[in-house]
C-alpha cells in the first residue's frame, strides 16, 4: 500500500527567464524534498515581480509564496523597491525572510556549480570569457538556446559543489559577490516543513 504524502505547495516567483529555467532545470534534477509541491513562476523582470506576488498571494493556491531575483548592481534601487512594496504590502517586514537573492546575479549561483567564483558584475560581455571557460558556451547573452546548454549541464553532483561553494558568500544583499540562496535550498531539502509554517505565520503576523 503506497503511502500518500501530505505536499507543502511552495511558489517562487522568478526575476526573469535565466532565473526560471535554473530554478527549473534544479527542480528536474530532483535535489529538493518530495513533501514540497514547487511551482516557479516568471515575472519577465524584477518590476514585475510584486504584481505576480501579491495576484498568487492574493489567490491563496500556495503554502507558501518566496521570490527569487538578483539585486544587480548598485545602488539596488528596484531590488530595495521590491522589499519595501512586501513588506508594505504584508504590514510586516517579512521581505528579509522570503526575499531570496543574487548579488550581482544569478550567473553567480550558476557558475558555482563547476567551480568557486566571484562575480563583480552582471554584465555578459565582462562575465562572457569565465562562461566560455567553465561551461563552453561563447558570447553568452542569455539566449533560449545558451541558457539551455548550461542548464544541461547543472546536476544533481554539481548541486553539491555549487552548494559547497556559495556557503563561503556573504549573506548581506549590498555586499558583492553575496547570496541567502543556500537558506532556500536547504529548505527545499527539509524533510520538516514547520519552516512552511514559521514564514506563513510570520508573514500573517500570526507567530
């Protein structure tokens, strides 16, 4: 007799198309806990982020609703907005908490999983000579058929080493390189979903 498993339904809304079809392409390499049902929506860009957090909080679908997204470059002026509007939005300053980030972006996280870097800008033309090294796609620009190419080469091995290698980033969103990703990650690995529970309660202010 199967036994049926009780699902935390968790939605990440995404920056854009290179964070959706990571965070896609991690979900496909099973790494995170079978009790946790992860939906990753894209907003297209970081402005567009709140609208598609508070329409899915709004719908009440999920357990739980986090947003993932780079900080760029600074002065961080749309990724300050974006925490200013949630923690408006929620009369609660629970962006810290849900708020998962990048600095200076995502190619940071992706890039860890074949060796440990630090990234000092966004751009693709600086960063497209490491890309070429580490993962042999040439003049990286984001297009659908590179950021398909590197994703294939994201694993369930090179999670590990990605994860081993981010753990030595700060966590503080105006330092770069520096990240609060692996929280997530280690999350999604729990086998105990009472970290579901602690962030809804938080974000309610119920806890």
């Amino acid at each position: 007799m199967n036994r049926i498993i009780s699902q935390k339904k968790i939605c990440i809304v995404c920056e854009g198309y290179e964070e959706f079809d990571y965070l896609t392409r991690l979900k496909e390499c099973d790494v995170w806990n079978i009790i946790y049902s992860v939906k990753i929506k894209n907003a297209q860009s970081i402005d567009n982020i709140f609208a598609v957090y508070q329409n899915e909080f709004q719908n009440d679908n999920y357990d739980l609703i986090v947003v993932y997204c780079d900080t760029e470059m600074p002065p961080y002026n749309q990724f300050k907005l974006l925490n200013k509007k949630i923690n408006h939005f929620h009369q609660n300053d629970v962006a810290k908490d849900i708020v998962f980030f990048a600095n200076p972006c995502t190619m940071q996280i992706i890039l860890s999983h074949f060796q440990k870097i630090s990234l000092s800008t966004n751009s693709k033309s600086k960063n497209a000579t490491l890309i070429r090294k580490l993962t042999g796609v040439t003049e990286y620009n984001a297009k659908k058929s590179q950021r398909a190419a590197i994703n294939a080469k994201v694993d369930s091995k090179n999670y590990l080493t990605m994860k081993e290698n981010i753990s030595d980033l700060a966590t503080d969103s105006g330092i770069c390189p520096a990240t609060n990703f692996i929280t997530l990650l280690n999350y999604l690995e729990s086998d105990d979903s009472q970290w579901v529970t602690r962030l809804a309660n938080k974000i309610l202010n119920d806890d």
